[in-house]
C-alpha cells in the first residue's frame, strides 16, 4: 500500500509539473504587455520598465519560467538582493532551512504572485476566498446526484424493459446531453423568474450576500439550489445508467441467485448483496464528476452570479488577469489529481479482490 501511494504521488507530481509547464508558456505566448494590464491607463515608458523590472518581465521566457518554478516550489532558492525579481525574498514566508552564498533557501508554501487588476492583491488569497464555495456547490451538487441517481438506477434496473425504465432511461439521455450552462439558464428563468412567487428563489446570489443596509453579510442557502441541481444533472444521468447497468450485471451472478432460492427478498438481495458490489465502478466516477464539477462551475456560477472560483476565472479571463487564471487553474488540477489518489485508495479498500502490485 505504502510503496503504490507513494509510486502514485511521484508520479501525480510529475503531471502538475507538466500542468504548471503547459499553462506557463499557453498563457506568456498570448498577446499584450502584462506590466500594461498592471498600470492600466495610466502606464509610461518609465513606469512599464519599473514594473518589467520588478515582476521579471524584462527576463528570457526561459529565465521567467525558472523564476515561475521557484515560485511554485515548496523549497525554493531566495536571493538576499531584492533590488529585482531575481529569485526574489520579499513575496515569500516561510521557514529559512540554510544559506547559499547570497541567497537562502526555505521551505515555503507555493506561492501564485498577485493579480494584475486586483490592486496587487495575492493569487493565493482570491482563491482561497473562492474555493470554498464553489467546494460546496460541487458538493451539493453530488451528492443530490448520488441520491437521486441511485435511486434512479435501482428502480430502473429493477423494472427492465418497462415504461419507467424507459422514462428513466430517456430522461438521463437528456441530462447528460444538455450542457450545464443551457440547462442554468433555464432553471433561472423558469424558477427564478416565472415561477418565483412559488418556488422563493432568486435567478442569481451566491451563498453569502449583503444585507439591505450594505453592512454585513447573510447566510443565504437559498441561492444554493438551482446552481447545485443544475451542475448535478449530468452526473446525476450518469451515476442513473451506471447504476442500472452494474444492477442487471450483478443481478445475473450466481450467487444472487443462491439469494433468491433461500426465499430472500428483493429489497434485502439489493441492500444486502448487489449493491454492493455494484458500487465500486460508480465510487470510480463519483471521484471523477466531483472534481470535474470543480472547473466546471465556471459556467453555471458565472449564470447564477455564485462567488466561486469559476466566477472568478470568467472575471480573469475578461480582464486578462493572468495569474488569477493560471493559479486558478493550478489549484483545480491539483485537487483532480489528490481527489483521483483518494479514491484509488478507497477503491481498494472496497474491493480486496485488487492487488497493488
């Protein structure tokens, strides 16, 4: 177990370090000067060379990338000379570990620089800022998935071939083909706005919104359902099929069979036999669609106006704010690869027929 973690870890590692490679020269080869997008309107030749010169824009790409890598890493090498971004020491915190000549290295936290918009302001802090709600949007969002799907598929697989298995059927068709941001706008205008007099809801607000006098701020679950029914559709349809087709499979095995002849019933032959062992495909792309829910709020939050991290990447991607939208996208790949390193351990743990080699 230990030496599989570990072998999933080096390698994990490995793909963030082609990630962060990857997005580093997407991002720097699009057009326009960042130390521009920094001052705005207000910009002049000297000021744009201030600004190259403090960020390491003036730098090779090759030079730049270096210097990204050294920010990024947990141990990373700090020059004492902080005239410019040279292995720069001011932007970091952490523990000093030894001194190398004119520089230090210290284990640190990665560090995702600052927004180009957002008056200097850290990458790491808007994220963390925004992260958490969209984690609980995704996480509303799958678990009405599981619920609703599994009950779906149940009932489905329990009634083959008969008019609710067909309804059930067609409707997961429809859920997993209609994209979420089509789906949201909707949802919005239907139960946001027509039918609001019923329902209570709102067509857009995020989880916490000011109150009427602008001085603090109200806890609002509300605004959480639509936004977490709409972006559970699809793995809702899915985890529905999945379910179902695990269902008929381990309906047919021997040893069902064997439960039926000792007078069983079928509400215990699914509780206490099939479902089980139906399960450990559906655990497999649970993991998937929760972290695949992550980055794929962008659409459905920016359409109910969720203050989340796919909001924010939308805002970036309008203002080319470039390290919100690399840092963003970062943290989201991360999460996807620690998520997928759990759930293989969990896969493991629920079926003892895997061996790690």
């Amino acid at each position: 177990m230990l030496g599989y973690i570990i072998d999933k870890i080096f390698y994990s590692s490995l793909t963030i370090f082609g990630v962060v490679t990857v997005i580093f020269f997407l991002f720097n080869v699009l057009p326009g000067d960042p130390a521009q997008m920094m001052l705005g309107q207000n910009e002049n030749s000297e000021q744009i060379k201030l600004v190259k010169k403090k960020y390491g824009f003036d730098k090779s790409l090759p030079d730049q990338y270096l210097l990204y890598l050294n920010d990024l890493s947990p141990i990373s090498i700090h020059s004492k000379n902080n005239s410019d971004y040279s292995f720069f020491h001011k932007n970091y915190t952490g523990i000093l570990l030894f001194e190398l000549g004119n520089s230090t290295v210290n284990l640190k936290y990665p560090y995702l620089r600052t927004s180009f918009v957002n008056q200097g302001k850290k990458v790491s802090s808007i994220i963390s800022e925004t992260l958490p709600n969209t984690f609980i949007l995704a996480f509303s969002a799958i678990i009405i998935a599981i619920f609703i799907g599994l009950i779906f598929g149940i009932i489905s697989a329990l009634n083959k071939g008969n008019s609710i298995d067909i309804l059930i059927q067609f409707i997961s068709t429809i859920g997993m083909s209609v994209p979420s941001f089509f789906s949201a706008i909707v949802f919005a205008w239907i139960f946001g706005f027509l039918l609001k007099d019923y329902t209570g809801l709102d067509m857009t607000g995020s989880l916490f919104e000011l109150d009427d006098y602008g001085e603090s701020f109200k806890l609002k679950l509300k605004n959480l359902v639509l936004p977490s029914i709409v972006l559970g559709i699809r793995p809702l349809a899915v985890i529905s099929q999945l379910v179902r087709n695990e269902l008929l499979n381990v309906l047919n095995q021997d040893y069902i069979r064997t439960a039926k002849a000792k007078g069983l019933s079928k509400f215990l032959i699914i509780k206490d036999h099939a479902l089980k062992n139906a399960l450990n495909p559906v655990v497999t792309v649970i993991s998937g669609w929760f972290a695949s829910l992550l980055a794929g709020a962008v659409f459905v939050e920016f359409i109910f106006g969720w203050n989340g991290i796919g909001k924010e990447i939308v805002n970036a991607l309008n203002l080319l704010d470039l390290p919100v939208i690399m840092g963003s996208v970062l943290v989201i790949a991360f999460i996807f690869i620690l998520i997928n390193i759990i759930v293989d351990i969990i896969y493991m743990k629920l079926d003892p027929r895997i061996k790690i080699n």
